[in-house]
C-alpha cells in the first residue's frame, strides 16, 4: 500500500506539470495584449507595459516562462496581479469559502441522495420508488442556473425565507447555496445507490445472510449497504473535487466570495497571475481527492489490493 | 418406520406445492413434493437441473424470493411444528439454530467485502449476544473442526482469500456456528473439482455422525448419492417419483425415470460402448404435460399415463413410487 500511495504521489507529478501548462500557455500566450484595458479608457502608459512584461517575464520564450512560474510556485510565491494583489492572499481569502460550500453540497448529496436511493432501491415499482425516479429525472434535467435563480427568486425573493445572497460564508449561511450545487449530484446519487442496491439484494450473500436468520435490518444494514456503497463512495469523492472548482454558478447567483467567482472575474478581466494560480490549486485538489477516493475503495473493498 | 408416522422425523415436508408467478405465467415448480429426514440420518434429494430441488430447500428454509415464489400448499414440519403456519419471527430464530443451510457455490454466497471470521462471528453475536473476543475463539474452533489450516490467521482472511475447498469447508463451519440440528447442503461439492469434492463429503459425513445431524443433501450427482445417502428422494418436474432406502433404490428402482437416471451413469465394466441417455428434456414447468409428468420420455409409457397423474404407490419397506406400473418396475418385469 505504501509503495502504491508513492508511485500515485509520483504520477502527480507528470500529471501536474502538463496541467499547469497547458493552462499558463493558454493565459499567457494567446495572442492579444495582456495589457489591455488595465488603465480605463486610456491607453496604458509605456512606462506602466514595460514594467509589467518585465514582471511577468513575457519577452522571454513562453517555456522559460513557464520555468519562472514553476520556480516561484516552489518558493510559495503565486505572483501578483496587474494591480499588485498578491494572488497568494485572494486563494488564501476565498478558499475556505469554497470549501465550505463544497462540503455543505457534499453531506446533502450523501444524506439526501443515498436516503432516497436506499428507500426506492429497497422496494420495487411502489409509490416511493417512482417518486424518487421521477423527482431525480426532473433535477438532472434542470440546468443548475435554472434551479440557483428560481431558488433564490421564490425562497429568497418572494417567499422571504431566506436571505437572497450570502452575507457570510459560514456553514449556516451555505445551506441554500449547497443545496442547489449538490441538486444534480444528488439525483444522480440517488439513481446510482438505487441501483446498486437493488441488484445487491438479490445477490447471493443476501440469501446467506437470511438463512443464518439474522434479523432484515442487519441484512440490508450490513451486508447489502456495505456492498452498495462502494460505486457511490467513488462518486461522491470525485465530486468533491468537482465542487470546488465547479461552483462558478451556484456562487455568482448567490454572491458567495468563493473560488468560483474569483476564477470568473480573473478570466474575464484577462487577470493571468490569478487564473493560472487558482487553476494550479485546483488541480491539486483534484489529483489528491481521485487519491483520496482510491484509497477508500481499497478500505471498502477487499478484493481490490494496490501492488 | 410405518409408510404414512414419520412422528420420529426431525423434519418432514409433506405434499409441498410452490409456484412461480412470472410474467409469462404461473409456473409450477413444486407439484406436492414430500420427504421425511430424522436426527443422524442422509436423505439424498436427486433430479436434474429445474427439478426443483432447491426450491424445496429454499421453501423449507423459509427464504424464497416471494415474489415471484409463493408457497402454494402443503405442510413442512420440522419436530412436528409447521413452519409455514409460524410467524416470520419464529421462523427466523429457527434458521441457522434449528435448520441450516450450505450452498453451492460459497464463492458467492459469502459476502465479498467481510471476513470469514467476521461471517461466522456475526451469528454467535446476533443471535447468542456473544462478546467479541468470544465470538472470534469460536470462529476459530469452527474453522479448526472443518480442518482449515492455520484458522487462527485465515480467520481474518476474506472469501477470495480461500481456494474453492477452502471456502466450502469456511461455509459449512458458518452453517455449524449455531449448532443445527438439520443441515441442507444444496449441491454443496458441485463448484469443486473431484478429489475436493471427495474431501468435502467425508467432512459432512464425519460433522453429521458427530453430532446426530439429520442431513438433507440435494445433488445431481449419483457417485455422492450411493456413497453417503440413507434414503433417496427422486425429484421430477416438481414431484418426488420414488422416494425408497438407497440400498433399495440402487439394487432395483421403482420408477422408471430412476432406472433411467441409473442407467445413464458410465460404467466401468462397459467399456466401449455408447453411454445411455434419457431422450428428451425435462418437461418446462409452465406447461407440465398432462398425466404422468415423465410420460414424453418414459420408455414404459401407456395411455394410462398420457391421461392419469399416478398416485403413490407403496412398495413396502417405506418406499413409494409414483408410476402407474411400480411394482412391475420394481420386480424388473
């Protein structure tokens, strides 16, 4: 286990390289002037341009670059913004937030997601089970942005139960907006546990477990869920990843100060430094929760063993 | 024993009917099917694939998959209690504790993602409140009596873990756990290779002298049967054809469909020549002809059994055949 937890942390590496540059080429060395619209309406001056691509080493050739960035990413240096903003502060500020709201999504989607997938997975055809495939075919066919502003026009604007936007990004205030990042997720959640279950209970252990005469909670508490539980554990760690950087919607509509909005407004106002720093974050995320998630399944399932 | 006082039997099953309620129809898998087994003693339950054999287990079990399995009629009384007039509760504390059951392929029927020990261990702590540590020393003493070597660290070990031998001999130790008093071991050598096969049927055999188990062993195999069987029911389309002492059975058979599945088996002393089949296939249990069920492929059939289910005829000694002609069957003629 240990030597596989190595090699994977070493597979990282290659992994991370050609992320980060693919995105630095991307932001850097499209054509277009990085400089552009910085100053107003006004060209910038030629003091200001000069003094810029000399930070950002832009005359040299794109790889040196890209050297440089490394580099200083290695000392923890993510640079500055056009305006002097250490990008370091601003992901430092708006991480935790993000990481709330990713894990507010994360427990609705496992609570609510497996509950109903358990329940109609455990019965065939009855009312419950077509209310969970019809209520989830609804949420996977409403696009996010859809569900984020009806949420917020009919709870936050018209009904009043809830505040519109988010004024602080605690674990409270994340409720509604975790709720409508995990909607789709959580429909698949349901679909996938429903699924699983219901072919788990007609396996053969399942007839075991009854002849031994164990009680029918234990059967589906233990045996079945246990077996269950193993593709939908794969789901929702890679979702997690997903969370955290998927949350552009869901955070704009409710004006969450979140990773999501921080990458938008960057791409928007062509802020390189930014994006290239974030997406960097980002990508680590993901390399270490699709680590994280391998892991788990190897806990859950015994017969898959890392050489 | 007289013909119709089984009252010594530990378990009797008696005119048990099961149909399958499926979407193509009501098919009957079970069409009055009765056996008797008392403490120590093996009954052999014989027939072919969809005979209904294990239905019959699962239904005395009290675990068939209902729907599409619905017991139909007939009385399954083990010490003399009906079971399926007990409650669902009643029924489950007598699995595992009063009648267990081993399956055929223990690869399967072990869940993949607990240990051995941890399968053994549940029941002892479920059903006897046992602690932990408890639990686990007698898991290990299971695993001993079925001669899994090393039990001490293969306790911890999962299904996958064990060769095929290995997991059969782990699912008998599971089936022992809550001390029954009758196994049903449902083609329990049928996943294993020959010598293993061998090895698995002397450890049964050993375990029930033991401890007085009565046994009721269903197979397909006649080799197992003639080695280890007291008695033999003959199942056919959901009908026991003969149900006689295996000695009896073996020296002259009283239905035709058991001379049949006799003369089927190779021998040594016929070398060379062509093996002997029953022509035909067993009947679809959603149209079961009418009369005698084995009448398309009976070599003896008359229009009598095109017409009339036979009844059981006794043959004396506690045998019953089901044939219109059993006592010229049984004399040869």
């Amino acid at each position: 286990m240990g030597r596989y937890v190595l090699r994977r942390l070493l597979q990282m590496i290659p992994v991370f390289l050609g992320t980060t540059f693919l995105i630095y080429v991307l932001v850097w060395a499209v054509p277009g002037d990085p400089f552009a619209g910085k100053c107003g309406e006004r060209d910038c001056p030629d003091s200001y341009v000069s003094a810029m691509r000399e930070e950002f080493n832009l005359d040299d050739p794109v790889v040196v670059q890209y050297g440089e960035y490394l580099l200083n990413l290695v000392r923890g240096d993510f640079g500055r913004t056009s305006s002097g903003v250490e990008v370091s502060d601003r992901i430092v500020e708006t991480f935790p937030v993000t990481l709330r709201l990713a894990l507010v999504a994360l427990v609705v989607e496992a609570v609510i997601g497996i509950t109903a997938g358990v329940v109609s997975g455990l019965r065939n055809r009855g009312f419950l089970d077509s209310l969970v495939l019809v209520s989830t075919l609804f949420l996977i066919s409403i696009p996010v942005f859809v569900t984020g502003y009806v949420v917020q026009l009919v709870f936050g604007l018209q009904l009043g139960w809830i505040s519109p936007t988010v004024s602080t990004p605690t674990f409270g205030g994340l409720i509604v907006p975790g709720l409508v990042l995990a909607s789709l997720s959580m429909a698949y959640v349901a679909r996938l546990s429903r699924a699983s279950i219901s072919e788990n209970r007609r396996a053969d252990y399942v007839r075991t477990a009854l002849a031994k005469g164990l009680p029918q909670s234990r059967i589906v508490g233990v045996h079945v869920l246990r077996n269950s539980l193993i593709p939908v554990i794969t789901f929702l760690g890679t979702d997690l990843g997903a969370f955290m950087g998927g949350a552009i919607v869901t955070e704009g509509i409710f004006n969450v100060p979140g990773i999501g909005g921080l990458v938008f407004r960057s791409v928007q106002t062509k802020e390189g430094a930014m994006v290239t720093g974030l997406v960097t974050v980002l990508v680590l995320v993901y390399l270490v929760m699709t680590l994280v998630v391998d892991l788990l399944c190897a806990v859950l399932d015994p017969r898959i063993r890392y050489e | 024993m007289s013909e119709v006082d089984h009252s010594g039997a530990l378990l009797e099953v008696e005119d048990l009917r099961v149909e399958f309620r499926t979407r193509d129809g009501v098919a009957s898998v079970l069409n009055g099917v009765s056996y008797h087994v008392a403490a120590g003693e093996t009954l052999a339950v014989l027939g072919e694939s969809g005979s209904g054999k294990s239905v019959t287990a699962q239904a005395v079990m009290g675990i068939l998959d209902t729907p599409p399995a619905f017991v139909t009629g007939g009385a399954v009384r083990f010490h003399g209690e009906d079971l399926l007039r007990a409650t669902p509760e009643r029924r489950r504390v007598l699995r595992g504790s009063g009648l267990a059951m081993i399956f055929q392929d223990a690869l399967s029927a072990l869940n993949p993602v607990f240990t051995v020990g941890f399968q053994i261990e549940e029941q002892l702590r479920v059903r006897l409140g046992a602690s932990r540590r408890d639990a686990r020393q007698r898991a290990i003493e299971l695993l001993d009596l079925v001669r899994i070597p090393g039990a001490k660290q293969r306790v911890r070990e999962y299904p996958h873990q064990f060769s095929g031998g290995m997991r059969q001999r782990a699912m008998i130790a599971m089936s022992l756990a809550l001390d029954p008093e009758l196994l049903i071991a449902d083609e329990p050598t049928t996943a294993l290779d020959v010598t293993v096969q061998a090895q698995i049927m002397d450890l049964l055999a050993e375990i029930q002298a033991e401890r007085n188990t009565g046994l009721v062993l269903i197979t397909h195999d006649l080799g197992v049967v003639a080695e280890v069987a007291d008695r033999i029911a003959v199942v056919y389309a959901g009908r026991v054809v003969e149900h006689a002492d295996a000695r009896d059975l073996f020296r002259s058979p009283g239905h035709p469909y058991t001379a049949a599945l006799l003369e089927s088996l190779p021998r040594l002393d016929q070398r060379g020549s062509a093996l002997h089949t029953i022509r035909g296939l067993p009947p679809s249990l959603l149209a079961v002809p009418p009369g005698c069920p084995f009448h398309p492929r009976c070599p003896r059939a008359r229009d009598v059994c095109r017409t009339e289910v036979p009844a059981q005829v006794a043959l004396g000694s506690g045998r019953v055949s089901a044939c219109h002609f059993a006592e010229e069957v049984v004399s040869g003629g």
